[in-house]
C-alpha cells in the first residue's frame, strides 16, 4: 500500500512541474520545442531547414547546438542569404561556454574567410574580430581585472577596431551586434580593458553613431 501511495506521489509531482515548465515557457520556446521534434522524425538537409532548427535551439539557449548546425550551412548559401552576420552570433553567444577556447580559431578562420571573399558586412566583422583578438590576448583576474599577455595581439586588435571606423555605412551598416559589443556598459565585456581607455572610447562612439 505504501510503495503504491509512493509511487501515485512521484507520478503527481512529476506531472505538476512538467505542467508548471510548460507554464513559463514563452509561445517562442514552446514552438521551438515543437519544431525541434519535427526535425527529429525527418531529414534535415536543406540548408533553410537548417537555419530553422538552429534558430530553434537559440531559442531554447542550447547555443553551441545551434552554431553546430549552422556550421553544417555551405557559406556561399550563407553569404546569399543574409546568414553571415546570424553565425557571428551564434559565435558570440558561447563565449562563456566552459569549452568556448575550442571554437576561437573556428571564429577567427570564418571571420577571415568573409573578408577575404568581400561577403557580409565589413564592419560587422571587423568589430566582432576585434573583440575576438582583445578577448583572446590577455586574461580576466579577480575583481574583472584583464592582464594583457600578449602585447602584440592587443595593439592589432586596436588596429583591427580602427579599421571598422574608416567604412561608409552605406556599404557597412552598423547592425545589432556592433551596437551591442560597441555600447558603454557591454563594452567591458567585448572589449576587456580595451574599453577604459580614452583612445577605444572616442573610436566606439564614432564607429557606432558616424554617418
């Protein structure tokens, strides 16, 4: 009677916050979740299909599942279609993953490539390699102390910065991310102290705002 009693309250507890889960998900995680299961009982090969279930795992914060699946996306459909600056996110979004070193070379590499073959927006990726180089050349002590290690590293991501300054932005636009890594507060993040000094200051503002 009692290991049946038991079992009746596992099952009643268990079904009570499955309910209260499904209670606080928004409508955008709970048709992710919907789409993600779709995508399991079928063949995703098309490269939209793709981009579907990995802005569905985004949704649901799984980011390392969905720059996976977007690195599976040839980069010439990805240049076509608006998805270059998309990845740099995805990109972006793992930094603090325990194993987010693995992918700084994937990073750089894919950053290099766009350049190199004139696709995405410049400017984009000029700041988000940037912020890659600064973040990458030095480390974080306590009290958000950076301590620059590799003097070099950090001067040329200064130069890399500098150089996002001297594009049109009716060539370059500045989007959503640049404004994000750029902007005062956030700035500590993207760019570790890079962003205290008065040089990075008066470059941020013009690279974000000029005309």
């Amino acid at each position: 009677m009692n290991a049946t009693l038991t079992a009746c309250c596992t099952l009643l507890v268990a079904s009570c916050l499955s309910s209260a889960l499904s209670a606080e998900e928004s409508p955008a995680a709970i048709a992710a979740r919907k789409l993600i299961a779709e995508f399991q009982n079928s063949d995703t090969n098309t490269a939209r299909e793709r981009t579907q279930l990995a802005d569905a795992y985004n949704e649901l914060g799984e980011d390392q599942k969905a720059l996976n699946i977007y690195s599976t996306i040839p980069e010439e459909w990805l240049a076509k279609n608006q998805g270059i600056g998309r990845k740099l996110d995805y990109y972006l979004n793992i930094r603090n993953e325990p194993d987010a070193n693995a992918y700084h070379v994937q990073y750089l590499a894919f950053i290099q490539r766009c350049l190199d073959r004139k696709v995405g927006n410049r400017r984009e990726l000029l700041v988000h390699k940037a912020s890659l180089l600064c973040r990458t050349s030095g480390a974080v002590y306590p009290q958000n102390r950076f301590r620059i290690e590799n003097r070099e590293q950090y001067e040329d991501a200064f130069r890399t910065f500098r150089m996002a300054l001297w594009l049109s932005k009716t060539r370059s636009p500045t989007t959503s991310s640049v404004q994000l890594m750029t902007e005062g507060f956030h700035s500590r993040e993207f760019f570790p102290g890079m962003h205290a000094e008065p040089r990075f200051k008066t470059l941020a503002l013009i690279v974000r705002d000029s005309e």
